[in-house]
C-alpha cells in the first residue's frame, strides 16, 4: 500500500473548499481510487463537525460577580477618584 | 463608531464605558480559555486575569485592531502562561497520520459511519474536549481560532503572528490528531 503523503497536505485544504481546481480534480481523481483517502476526507470533516457541534458555556454567574468587583478594585487603583 | 467612543471614554477612566466594551466578551473569553485549557479553574483564571489586564494596558490600546482581537490576544497570552504547567503530548508529524506509514501499526482507516449512533452528544464533547486539552496549545490555538470561533486562516495567523504556512501545518496537524483520537476511541467502542 502506498503511502499518501501528497494528498494528506491537500486533504485538509480540500475538505474546507480551498482547493484549486486543478490540484482539485487531481485529488478527486485520487480518491476514487484510495479508500484510505475517501476516509481520511470524511473523518476530517466529521471531526470539524462534532467540534462545532458542543453548546458554549457561558461564564458562570459566580465568577461574573467576582469578577466585577476585581474590575472595579482594579479600576478604582488605576484611575484614582475620578467619577466613572 | 461606537467602540471607538467608548474605548476613548475608558482611556479617559469612565468604568461604565469599559464595562460595556467587555460585555459581549466575557463569554467569548471564557469559551476560548476553557476549550484550551480544559479546566474551569483554569478558564476563570484566565478571564479574570485578561479583563484585569485590560484595564491595566488599556490606555495603550492604539485602535490597530477592533477591542475583540486585542482582547484575545491578551486572553491567549494568559493560556500560553497557564498551560506551561501541565504535560502535553507531542504531536507526530503529518506523515505519521497516515495509514501504513512507518510508525503505525494501523493499515486500513476506519469507517466511522455516524458516530452519534454509538455515542450520546455529551461524551463526543467530552472526548473532544480531552483531545483538545492533552495538545499542545500551539496546535490546539490555530485549530480552535479557526473552526471553533470561526476564524479565517488570514486572520488566525495574523492574531498568533506566524506565516501562513505554518499556521497551516498547525491547523492540519491538530486537526490529524484530534481525527486519530476520535478515530481510536469509536475502534474501541465497537470491537468492545
Ligand atoms: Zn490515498
């Protein structure tokens, strides 16, 4: 079996549509031919998509409350008695 | 522009003013420093300790970038600190990714098919998060930047300063690991 060193480079590209046309058609060409390679653009793009796919924490309510005190303290050093 | 007022209204010391700036990123922050660190002590630390920075350099703030990627810049410099603590592991080089390359005992990839239909959402984010976690923050950055928080490569390579290549090898190798472990854990999981 033949190692895909070439196409690894371009998979990535390939996979985000930043693939010229030429190198393009090459690779697609490639890829019927190579399972390996068919997986590979597959499992990359499922990889991006599962990342996309967590729901973002937002800041604990704690720490927001923390936070604005320290902001404040810090503030208060930094610009003195002048009024915010 | 508004930001531009408010900065300016900061720099003259009008706390009101910052706190709206920072409004709409202290979630931001947070996503970013907990995806990378992968620690919620961590991830507080790191806000806070952004947002204090903030004010600190604040009258240095020369309008060059929008407040946001000034502020991202703080925040990564703040991870980089932080992960300087923990272990990671290397990553290989592009090469080794492949099947059949020298040193992988593995010659055939393997189908995935769908992996919700053998894992709940939550522990695919738990993986994931790991994965991000264990790598080395300058590959784990460039790849976040770009695919979580939605970035251009342009963009990604001009906030962590490196050349367009090497932000992109970045990117792909990060990308290869984080696809090799999910790739190991779904084997796992059916020839259990
Ligand atoms: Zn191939």
């Amino acid at each position: 079996m033949s190692k895909c060193d070439k196409q690894i480079q371009q998979i990535c590209d390939y996979v985000d549509g930043e693939l010229d046309g030429a190198l393009c058609a090459e690779l697609e060409a490639h890829l019927k031919e190579c399972r390996n390679c068919r997986l590979m653009v597959d499992s990359l793009k499922q990889t991006v998509v599962l990342c996309r796919e967590g729901k973002p924490e937002p800041l604990p309510k704690e720490l927001e409350a923390k936070l604005s005190d320290a902001l404040r303290r810090r503030w208060e050093k930094k610009f003195g008695g002048k009024k915010t | 522009m508004i930001e531009r007022k408010l900065i300016q209204l900061a720099q003259g010391g009008d706390f009101n003013a910052f706190n709206t700036l920072i409004a709409g990123h202290k979630d931001k922050v947070y996503r970013l420093a907990l995806k990378l660190t992968g620690n919620r002590e961590d991830a507080e630390d790191i806000v806070q300790e952004t947002f204090l920075k903030a004010i600190d350099n604040i009258d240095k703030f020369r309008m060059e970038s929008s407040f946001g990627t000034w502020l991202y810049t703080i925040a990564l410099n703040n991870v980089r600190a932080h992960a300087g603590k923990g272990k990671r592991m290397p990553l290989k080089p592009i090469e080794e990714y492949l099947p059949s390359g020298h040193s992988s005992d593995v010659d055939e990839l393997f189908e995935w098919g769908d992996p919700h239909q053998v894992f709940e959402n939550k522990q695919l984010q738990e993986i994931i998060e790991k994965a991000l976690a264990d790598m080395p923050i300058k590959y784990s950055t460039p790849f976040v930047l770009r695919y979580m928080e939605e970035m251009s490569v342009n963009e990604v390579a001009e906030m962590l300063k490196l050349s367009l290549p090497a932000t992109k090898s970045r990117i792909l190798r990060a990308r290869l690991a984080l696809r090799e472990k999910l790739e190991d854990v779904f084997r796992e999981r059916v020839h259990e």
